[in-house]
C-alpha cells in the first residue's frame, strides 16, 4: 500500500491549517453579520425613539406658540439632553451613599424638568413628565445602541472571536430590553398606562371602589388616600398621576407615619415584577419584603422605617415580562389587578386585627392613571 | 423590533426572492427539456446544484411570507359604576384610566374610563 511522501504529508498539514483558519474567518464573518443586523435594528428603533421624543416636543411648543417653533434649535437641545450623563455616586466609602445617590436623582430630576419647562412654558405637569419619560427611554436606546456599537467595534478591529462571540450571546437579552423600551416611547408619547403601572392602578381602583373622596398630595408629585375596610382603617398611597411618574413614595411613608404615630400594623406593597421565560404573565404572587424595582433608593429607605417602627412588611407583585412592563398595559393584566386586590383585601382581614391600621402602596410609574 | 425596518426589508426582499425563485425554474426547465432532447447527462449535473440553490430560495421565499408584523389597536371600556353598564371603544387623544366621562346614559351615575389597553394582531406579508 503506498504509504504517500513526506511531501504529501506537508501538503495535507498546510490544506488543514487553511481549513482551520478559514472556519475561524467564516465563523467571524457570521457573527459580525449577525450583530451588524442587529445594531440596524437598534439604530433604527433609536431613530423611531429620537423622532417620537422631537415629535412630541415639536406639537407641545407649536401649540403654544401658535406654530411658531425654531426646530433647529429644538433639536439641538433635544439631542444634547438625549446626550447627558449621570454620574452615580462613588462607593468606596459605602457609608450615606443612599443618601447621595437619592440626592443626585431628585436634583438631576428636578434640573430636568426645569429646563423642560424652559422650552414649553406653557406644558402641564403630566405632559412635562410624559416627555421627561420619553426622554429617558430615547437617552436608554441611544445608550444601549452606542454600547453594542463601542463592543461590536473593538471585536472586529482586533479580530477578536471571543469579543463578538460574548457580544452575540448578550443580544437576545439587550434586543428584549431595546424591545421594552421602544414600547415605553410609544406609551408615554400617547400618555397611556404601561405593565409598570399594575401598582398604581391597583392603588387607584381601592381608592374609587370605597369612595376616598378625600385624596391629599403631602409631597410633590405622591398622593394619599383613605377609607374603611370591614373594620379597619386603609392608607392608600401612590404617585401622582395621570402623568408619568413614580413618586417619592418614601417621604410620603414617612409622612404618614408622623401624622399616625407610627401606629401602623403593616405595610402592603404591589409591583410588576418581571417574569422568567417559563412563567405566565399576569401571574400574582405573594412575598414578604418591599415590593418595588430602580436603583434602590426608595426600597432601601422605606425598608429602613419600617424597621425602625417594626412594621411587617407584605408584598404582591404581578408578574410580566421586560416588554410587557414598559409598553402600553395589556388586557389580561387587568384580571391580575383583580386578583392583586382580592389579595391585599384577604391580607388584610387575616392579618391585620378590626381597629388596626394598614399602608397600601401602589409602587409603580403612574402614566395614565388618576389620581 | 422597528415594524418599520421589518416593512422595509421585506419590500426589499420579496420581489428579488419571487424573481431569483422563476428564473431558477426557468433554468431548470430547460436544462431538463435539453436532455430530454439530447440526452447528455451533463445537463443532468448541472440542474443538481440549480435544484438545491431553487429549494434554498424557495425556503427564504417562504420564510419571509411566513413573517408575521405586529399591528396594535388601543381600546378603552367606559363602565358605569353604579348599574354596571359598559361600552368598549378605539381610546380618544388625552385619555386616562378612572377619567370622568359624563353620564351614564342608562341610569345617570357618574361614567368612568375604567381599562385602557392595547390589543396586538399579526398582519401578513402580502
């Protein structure tokens, strides 16, 4: 049998080294399409985002100018906010660093509004937050797009399989997020209740079912209500709405526990919480703690009463998914607010003793929701 | 993801994978009248790498006209709270949910926007 010469030998390791580093450039080439086709989409939905935002502005000014509006000068404020930057607090010394961080978020806030307020004078609250939360889902997309861009870059600039393999495994978890978002900018450019909402709408029917008529805003932008159920005394709190917010909800805890002396027998929070894959949205479920998503700030302070008073703290949390969370409220959420309320009505006839007293927070952006 | 980017592509798409898919065919078809004809067997080898690209396009054609865009309609349910009456309708510009509208025409109890929401239908290629 021939055995082949030495010369065939080198001429099959050279076919085979090609073929390996062809398989590698191959392989290259399909995840840099891939993620390419991807960021098309994420420039595109940016893009939809950033006209929608420019939209919005455009009629809010027209309006009150009687049409008058410099759209240059409209959209280069536009894109230079879309552009700015939150510097989050340092944590090396952990110490206060809520604080810090509650701070910076309020005055950034506020700073926002103001400058809002600076280029339609004229705008009511809830269509100066509509546009703030606008706002904030373009400056997101523009974000997320800028990212996968800055990754997806580097990776093909050094070749880098490992960099764009990393990059397109994160893809379908950023495409869901850049997914919810857009929704979000469609909501708030029409001021209509998102997944996020199920807190406050929850919050809003207790409130209109027992007739609170008696409903105050002791602190800016959080409303409080009350009214009687079988023998107890409710609290009900929640952000002011119909514009979107999520209100500080904490300071409006604090308040009502001065004006109660602390003389609370529990606290009841309901949020939208994200699902997993194989969960069924609009699921209700029970748990004990503070119900309640963002950066932490909030939770942390209202945790931080109630232990300070040794109040139980109750959650509700229904359950949705990114997507579902951020766009406009779907039907069969609505059920799951009935069954959210059925909950905090047996919670609170189980747990709390007739004459007790109990805080119902519905936490949550309240975009579409009155009050 | 952008229902507009999607619009875009499949217009892009569609007439180029409708056009490529006839001319395979068409090439086919005359490879095999050819050898009808002839006999050659070389027209045979060659209608084999043509049959595997028309199956190929035949396949992306009927993946894009399986694709499905969303298209979203918007409703609000106006219900009366006291008799219980209830209308559904497309939302009007400005709505909010437990907005006040008017009267109930049945037993004049106060009407409220008591759900919004958002229903999804899939709309076809074609």
């Amino acid at each position: 049998m021939d055995q082949g010469s030495f010369l065939d030998a080198i001429i099959w390791f050279v076919m085979l080294t090609i073929l390996f580093y062809l398989n590698r450039e191959i392989e290259i080439m399909r995840l840099v399409s891939e993620i390419e086709r991807y960021l098309r989409l994420y420039k595109a939905t940016r893009d939809k985002a950033l006209n929608a935002t420019l939209s919005g502005f455009k009629a809010l000014v027209a309006r009150q100018e009687k049409g008058k509006v410099d759209v240059k000068k409209l959209e280069d404020k536009v894109n230079a906010l879309i552009e700015f930057a939150l510097i989050i607090p340092v944590s090396l010394d952990p110490y206060g660093i809520v604080r810090k961080l509650k701070h910076l978020l309020l005055s950034s806030e506020e700073a926002l509004k103001d400058e809002l307020r600076r280029l339609a004078p004229k705008a009511t609250d809830a269509e100066i937050e509509n546009l703030l939360n606008m706002l904030g889902a373009t400056r997101l997309l523009n974000q997320i797009y800028k990212a996968v861009d800055h990754i997806y870059r580097i990776g093909r600039k050094f070749k880098s399989i490992w960099i764009l393999m990393q990059l397109n495994a994160q893809l379908p978890f950023v495409t869901e997020e850049v997914r919810a978002l857009e929704g979000a900018v469609e909501a708030f450019s029409k001021g209509l209740p998102i997944g996020d909402s199920v807190g406050p709408i929850v919050a809003a029917k207790l409130l209109h079912e027992y007739n609170a008529l008696k409903v105050i805003e002791p602190v800016e932008h959080t409303v409080v209500g009350g009214f009687e159920f079988e023998g107890r005394e409710v609290i009900v709190i929640k952000a002011k709405g119909p514009g979107g917010s999520t209100g500080r909800i904490d300071d409006a805890l604090r308040w009502v526990l001065n004006r109660y002396k602390a003389d609370v027998n529990a606290i009841i929070t309901v949020d939208a919480a994200l699902k997993l894959e194989g969960e069924e949205s609009g699921m209700v479920v029970e748990g004990f703690g503070v119900a309640m998503g963002g950066l932490g700030v909030e939770r942390f302070n209202i945790e931080k009463i109630a232990t300070e008073y040794g109040i139980p703290l109750y959650a509700v949390l229904i359950k949705m998914s990114e997507e579902e969370a951020f766009s406009v409220v779907d039907e069969k959420l609505y059920d799951s607010v009935d069954k959210a309320i059925s909950i905090i009505k047996r919670t609170i006839e189980d747990r709390i003793p007739e004459g007790g007293r109990v805080i119902v927070i519905g936490v949550g952006n309240t975009v579409g929701v009155y009050p | 993801m952008s229902e507009e980017l999607l619009r875009e592509l499949r217009r892009k798409w569609l007439p180029i994978y409708v056009l490529l898919l006839l001319s395979l065919v068409f090439v086919l078809l005359h490879l095999a009248v050819n050898y009808m004809n002839t006999g050659n067997t070389t027209y045979v080898n060659w209608a084999i790498p043509v049959v595997f690209f028309a199956l190929y396009t035949a396949y992306a054609l009927s993946k894009l006209l399986r694709t499905r865009i969303p298209v979203y309609h918007y409703y609000r349910v106006i219900k009366c709270a006291k008799c219980g009456y209830e209308i559904t309708e497309e939302i009007k510009e400005g709505d909010y949910l437990f907005r006040e509208h008017g009267e109930c025409p049945k037993c004049s109890g106060v009407l409220l926007v008591s759900k919004i929401y958002r229903k999804k239908s899939l709309r076809g290629v074609l």
